[in-house]
C-alpha cells in the first residue's frame, strides 16, 4: 500500500453566492504510486451516452464504486457500486477524517491523454440530494496536472486550476447550484490523470 495522504498547502476560495472551493495541494504525496495501485484495482470501462439519437462513446475511462446497494444515475444511465478497492478505502477513510463529510461513493475518471475530456456541466443528480444548497464533492487527482475550468452560470469570469499530482478540490455549498465545471481537451503532451470524485448519496 502506498503512503497516500500528506496534506500540505490548503485555502478556501469563495464562490458567491453561496459556494467555496477548499484547495489542498499534494494531498496524496505518492501520488503515482497510489494511481497505479488503484488502475490495477477498479473496473474502468469506457461507456456510451445517447446523442442525437445515436450511442456515443464517453472520452475516458469511468468507474462507480460506493458502500453495498448505492445506485447512480449520470449521463442518462443507471450505475450499481462497485466495492471499495483497498486503496479507495483508504483514502476514503482520510477523507471523511479531514473534511468531515461522510462520502459513501466515488465516480472515477481515467484522462488517458489529452484527447480525454470532460464536458461543462454541474452535478446535481437527484441522488445528491433534495437541494442543491450544499452539495460537498471531493474531487482528488493523481498523475499528470489537467485544467479544470469552472464557469458561472450567470456573466462572469472562469476560474482555472491545473489539477493533479495527488491535490484535493472539495466543492461546496451552492457550487453545483451556480456554477459549472469542465476538463477541456489539449492539444499540449500530457501523461495520464486518475480523478475521484467523492460524493454522499445518502444524505
């Protein structure tokens, strides 16, 4: 087992009205330790979404994994968990110690390269809760550093972070209510990103 928690660098930022951004950086010391152990582990798979009419292949590798009997449903289908692998579980376990927040599940995402994205949306499944008031998402990367971009819903300026090497990015408050978020493609070299977004399902 990796030694996968070191939290160093941390700072909330503001996102009004109602929402923050907490940031630890190298949250996950050996982070490409960690992203190995759990490639090995969790059942990444390439899914479809419905388009236009027609199946389309999803740009990354996705795994759902959560406590016995969580379902979710995202990009119009239904997901089962997958057990927590040992690795999941431990950070799992640091998770809820540092922030607080009881996560029972976490959607994975494999960026192979730079032709792997993430379109701009929110997370505000009905699973997440009757409001999107306070809606805590932990998103954790490893491996290589990816823009994440967040824009408001309403006029305003986007917010970058260059995200990996094990830094930790919880969402809060009214985020998903006002705000949406994206890792757009890049033309630029870019190795491989593990991102786990922990979530509660269980309110």
């Amino acid at each position: 087992m990796p030694r996968i928690v070191a939290p160093q660098l941390s700072h909330r930022r503001e996102l009004p009205p109602g929402g923050f951004l907490d940031y630890t950086s190298a949250f996950v010391q050996e982070h490409d330790a960690a992203m190995q152990a759990l490639l090995a582990e969790l059942p990444l798979g390439q899914e479809t979404i419905r388009m236009i009419g027609r199946d389309v292949l999803v740009p990354r590798l996705v795994a759902f994994c959560g406590d016995p009997g969580l379902r979710y449903r995202y990009s119009g289908r239904d997901h089962e968990a997958a057990p927590w692998s040992p690795v999941l579980h431990a950070l799992l376990d640091r998770l809820r110690a540092t922030t607080g927040t009881r996560y029972d599940s976490v959607l994975c995402n494999l960026y192979r390269d730079g032709n792997d994205a993430m379109g701009r949306h929110a997370d505000s499944e009905p699973e997440l809760g009757p409001s999107r008031d306070d809606i805590r998402i932990a998103s954790l990367s490893l491996g290589a550093r990816r823009t994440f971009r967040l824009r408001p819903r309403a006029a305003g300026d986007a917010i970058d972070y260059q995200l990996g090497e094990g830094d930790l990015l919880v969402m809060g408050g009214t985020t998903q209510k006002h705000w949406v978020h994206e890792v757009p493609r890049t033309k630029s070299p870019v190795g491989p990103r593990l991102n786990l977004t922990f979530r509660c399902l269980r309110s």
